[in-house]
C-alpha cells in the first residue's frame, strides 16, 4: 500500500527518486496501483504527472504518443490510428479510460492487457530513459518487441514515448472475455505488410493469455511470411498448437486455444482481403 507520493520534477528526478528507493513505483493513472488484489507492491509512489508525457504529435513519418496519454485521450485524438482505438475501447468504463496510460498499460504486460498485443504487433518503438550503474542520465530507442522479449531486465526504465510509422500496415487486435469488465481470456494481436505484388512480409502475432502472459508466436508468423500458411484454416491450426494455455476462471485452456486461433484467423482473414483495422 502506498504510504509515501513524492513528485517528479523531470524525468531525471523520477528516476532518481527511484533508485533512491527500492520500495517505489512510477505512479502513472495509478489504476492499477490502487487495484484491490493490485499485481504491484510499493510503499512510496513517484508521480509522473509533471514530466509533460501526456501529449501526442504528428512527427512526419511517426506519431509520438507520449507515455502519460490516458486510453480516452488515444480515443479522441485525431492523429491516433484506429487500431490502438480499437484496443483503447476494450477498457468499458469512461472512468478508468480518463485515468489508465498507455504507458503504465505496456509497463504492466499483463497477461490480460488491453493494448500490448495491438502494439506489439505495430511494430512500434519506445523511447525509454534510464540511469546507468554510475547515475549518469540517458535516453533511448528500443523495439516494442525487445521490451516484451526482456521485460524483467526493464523493470527500472521509465517509458518516455510510444513512436507509431505512418505506413500501410494492417494491425488488429481483438478482446475475448466474459464482460468488458472482466479479465479477457484471450486479447490477440496480428499485424502485416502486403506489397503490390502480394508478398506478405514482417509478420507479428502476440496473444496475451490469461495465466500464460503476452506470447509471440513467431513460427505463424514465420509460416504466413514464407507462405507455408496461406489459408485462414492453416493459421489456425498453427496457433492452436503453439498457444501455451491453462484452465483458469478465464476460461478453459482448450476454449484459449480455440478462441485465440479463431481471433488471429479473422484477422489474418481480413488483412488478407485488403481490410483495415
Ligand atoms: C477494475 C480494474 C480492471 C482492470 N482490467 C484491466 C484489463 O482488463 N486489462 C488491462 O490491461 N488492465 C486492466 N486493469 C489495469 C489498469 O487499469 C491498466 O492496465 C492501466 O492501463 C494501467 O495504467 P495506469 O496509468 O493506471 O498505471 P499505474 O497503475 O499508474 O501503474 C501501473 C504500473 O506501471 C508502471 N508505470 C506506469 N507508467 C510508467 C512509465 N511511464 N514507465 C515505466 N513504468 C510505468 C508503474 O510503476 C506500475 O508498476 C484494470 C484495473 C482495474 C482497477
């Protein structure tokens, strides 16, 4: 329980702030910090609410969306795509949508996430700043899919920003769960490039599944790439049998299995079919 909010001046003040206490947490919408049955132990809360990380920029080429940009701001922006809407609104309450951050969401990388699949398969980079074993500030760029694949060893990085590319590329994400109020059993994310000759190239595909965290599921998205999976059914077989999954009160584990299959084969379906998201 947070005994302790000290105010970050800047992001190198948070991050000295945290490092001055092993104990402390970045405190972002603080949603899920003050959940009851909250994933995240801290004593003292560091607030992110003076950083000026709650912007979101048209940068040419990239949108930059910065870490404290709230799930309803993403909704209302005229520059946000409509996929990270999409998964914006898989949070039904305007409530927690005004308070909860794409930031503090991808720095959770919980297993029943609103938007880490959708992101992960945009192929977006973060832009992260840390202090290195001497205190010194610095700043960086990193792969979505780095920060997913290393997530512990960031657990002290601050998020800055979120860069999304302007390109043509298909992203979709599709929520599977008792209620919108509910933990989703399954929340999967597929994302791709066609090019006019119909060559299918960079491939993602993630499905966060509750009790099994956020998965990538690089072998669908290898066979779809070199076109050993070409049909909607082909796909599904193969995320059904790389899906690792568990009974849980989500779901069982062959209902994961069977309903992540069917979220990434409509998708595919659709990118297929020249669709957008
Ligand atoms: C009833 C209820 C239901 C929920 N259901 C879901 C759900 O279905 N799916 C889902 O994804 N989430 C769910 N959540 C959790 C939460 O609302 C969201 O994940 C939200 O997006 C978290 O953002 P926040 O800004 O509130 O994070 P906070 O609660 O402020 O922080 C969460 C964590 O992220 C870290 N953090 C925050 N910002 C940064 C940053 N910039 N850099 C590095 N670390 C950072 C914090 O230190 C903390 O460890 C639920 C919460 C509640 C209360």
């Amino acid at each position: 329980m947070i005994q302790e909010y000290l105010v970050a001046s800047d992001t190198e003040d948070a991050l000295k702030k945290k490092r001055a206490n092993a104990k402390s947490v970045f405190y972002a919408g603080g949603t899920e910090i003050n959940r009851i049955g909250s994933t995240v132990e801290a004593k003292t809360a560091i607030s992110l609410a003076k950083l000026g990380l709650d912007t979101i920029t048209d940068e040419g080429e990239t949108i930059r969306i910065g870490s404290m940009v709230t799930l309803q701001q993403l909704i209302d922006s005229p520059l946000v795509p409509v996929w990270l809407k999409d998964a914006a609104r898989f949070c039904g309450s305007f409530t927690k949508r005004n308070m909860a951050t794409i930031g503090g969401n991808l720095a959770l990388m919980s297993d029943y996430s609103y938007l880490a699949p959708a992101l992960l398969a945009s192929r977006c980079r973060l832009f992260t700043a840390n202090l290195t074993e001497k205190g010194i500030y610095s700043e960086d760029s990193i792969p979505i899919r780095e920060y997913h694949a290393y997530h512990k060893q960031f657990s002290g990085t601050l998020l800055l920003s979120i860069s999304i590319y302007k390109d043509d590329r298909f992203v979709g994400s599709l929520r599977f769960g008792m209620s919108s109020q509910s933990q989703a059993a399954v929340t999967v994310g597929f994302g791709a490039m066609k090019d006019s000759e119909q060559v299918i190239s960079q491939v993602r595909v993630y499905v966060a599944v509750h009790g099994k965290g956020v998965q990538r599921l690089d072998k669908v998205e290898n066979g779809i790439e070199n076109g050993e999976l070409t049909r909607r059914d082909d796909v599904q077989l193969s995320v059904g049998h790389k899906l690792e999954a568990v009974d849980d009160i989500s779901g069982s584990s062959d209902y994961k299995r069977y309903i992540a299959s069917e979220g990434v084969g409509q998708l595919f379906s659709l990118f297929i079919k020249g669709g957008t998201r």
